[in-house]
C-alpha cells in the first residue's frame, strides 16, 4: 500500500497540531503518518512522543483477567458457609440467645418462673456453703492433727 | 490468592473466638441433663441479683440421687477443666470428688469463670450440684457469696 502523504504532508500537520488546529480526523491520520514515517526531525520527534503519550493514556485499559481456579472458587464458598455456621452456632449458644434471661429445666420440664429458679439458686448455693464448711473443717482438723504430731 | 488469605485469617479468627477457651462442664448444660427426669438444669443471665454479686451468668445442674455414669460424667468434666489449673480446691471422700472449686481467670477483668462442684453421696447425701458462674467478681466475691447466701 502506497503512502498518499508526503513528508512535507507530516511537517504542516504537526505543525497544525501542536497550533491547536487539527480536527480528531486529521490527529488520526496524524498517528498513521507518525508511525510509518522514518522522518527523524524534531517536531517530528516531539509529535511521536506527545501523540504516542496521549495514545498511551487514552487507550483503555485492558485489565488482564482474573482467573481464579476452581480449587479456591469450592474453598472460598466453603470457607464463607463455615464462617456462617460457625456465628449462628456461636449465636445459638450463647446465654444471650434465649429471650428470657431466668430458665431452669426440672425433671426435663421447662420453666422460666423467676420465684421457682430463685429458690433453685438458694437451694445450690446453700448446698454448696454446706460443702464449703466440711471442707473448712477438714482442713482445720487436717492441720490440728499436723500440729499435735509436730508438737510431740 | 489475597482473597484466599483473607477468607483464611476470618476462619482462623473465627475458630479462635468460638473456641475460646470453652470449659468442658459447659457441655454438660446443653447435654441429655435438660431431659433427665432426676435433673435439675438452671440457666440465669444479666439479671439484677447476679450484677449485684458482679456476675453475669449463673448455670447450675443438680442431680438427685445420682447414677454412677452421671457422676462419672460430671468428674470427668471437672477434671478436664481442672487439669493445668493452679487456682482450684479439691478435696475428695472415698475416692470419689466431693467438691471442687475452679477458677478460670480470664483474659480481661469481665471474664472470670467459676465452677463449683460438690457430690453429697460419699457423705451419705443423695445430691450432686454443679455450678457454672462468669462475671467480673473476683474469687473472695465469690466466696463470699456463697458465704453470705
């Protein structure tokens, strides 16, 4: 294919151009004649840089696409299900979870009476407190029996 | 790959938060004790008595004459929790865990965690009671507590 321009076609058009009076057909067949051509005078020059950075700029940019691989599209989903699972699990055991705060199953029977579980609570505890005063006592008999033989 | 890493350090987290620490007497107030007709399960939170004593949870199960698997269960809950504890009291009657007192000292000042076991059979009693306890409240609150109930 024959070049229908000449040089002295690409010195009056950069010219043109770099004046601000070139239309978006004549910056195109601009481009054309800067590629081909192997003129290497300054405005010349200037113009291949200038249009090549526009050219650069301006092309879109073609984002290399990401190809993720099957093994980690079934572990990301699978990942995402475990964390879901395992927050409702937390959710479900937690206390907090039960509308009322006061429940007490007795004899597999649900209740949420707060008289019945209060008196429940006392009743632990004071069976407890009991322990707590045998297990005093042992360790004070415990001791005495160490002192006495200590003293001996 | 980043996202993979993310998805990664979010499960880790996660299993981290749930695991955190869990007792092993836990288990045993979503166990087969809610059913059993010689069970007593209690399950109390965020109430104003127990924010008085500086708790925010109190669970207990009380056994009623009590089978040798159920006792055998809650030992072996116990000293699981127990095991590498350095702040306990145990004492034991004729071979058998008569009471215990465990306190798990937690990671900021409002998470302390109590367990409080005490088995009547080997002083001729026919109870056993089981007390979970959380809560800001310090081990002498505690005791105080059951001191002062």
């Amino acid at each position: 294919m024959m070049n229908r321009y000449t040089d002295h076609d690409i010195h009056v058009l950069t010219e043109r151009y770099f004046e601000g009076l070139t239309s978006l057909e004549e910056e195109a067949a601009l481009r054309r004649m800067l590629a081909e051509t192997r003129e290497t005078s300054p405005d010349i020059l200037e113009a291949k840089a200038v249009l090549g950075f526009f050219a650069m700029a301006s092309a879109p940019v073609r984002r290399k696409k990401r190809i993720m691989p099957a093994v980690w599209r079934v572990a990301s989903v699978a990942a995402m299900l475990a964390i879901v699972v395992s927050l409702g699990w937390m959710l479900h055991q937690s206390p907090g979870y039960e509308r009322s705060n006061m429940l007490a199953y007795i004899g597999g029977v649900r209740t949420t009476d707060a008289d019945v579980i209060e008196d429940i609570i006392f009743e632990d505890l004071s069976y407890v407190r009991e322990a707590g005063d045998v297990v005093s006592e042992d360790i004070y008999s415990d001791f005495n029996i160490i002192t006495e033989e200590f003293n001996d | 790959m980043k996202r993979g890493l993310i998805i990664i350090i979010v499960m880790m987290m996660a299993a981290m938060i749930s695991a955190k620490g869990r007792l092993s007497v836990e288990s045993l107030f979503k166990g087969r004790f809610l059913s059993d007709k010689n069970a007593r399960v209690t399950m109390v939170s965020g109430t104003e008595q127990l924010r008085q004593n500086y708790l925010s949870d109190y669970r207990s199960i009380t056994l009623q004459k009590p089978s040798a698997e159920q006792v055998e269960d809650m030992e072996k809950a116990i000293n699981a929790d127990a095991k590498n504890l350095s702040d306990r009291e145990m004492s034991y009657k004729d071979g058998q865990l008569y009471y215990a007192f465990l306190f798990f000292d937690g990671d900021d000042e409002y998470d302390n965690r109590y367990v409080i076991y005490l088995n009547q059979l080997p002083r001729k009693g026919n109870k056993v009671v089981l007390i979970y306890l959380e809560g800001p409240a310090l081990p002498q609150t505690v005791k105080k507590m059951l001191k002062n109930d």
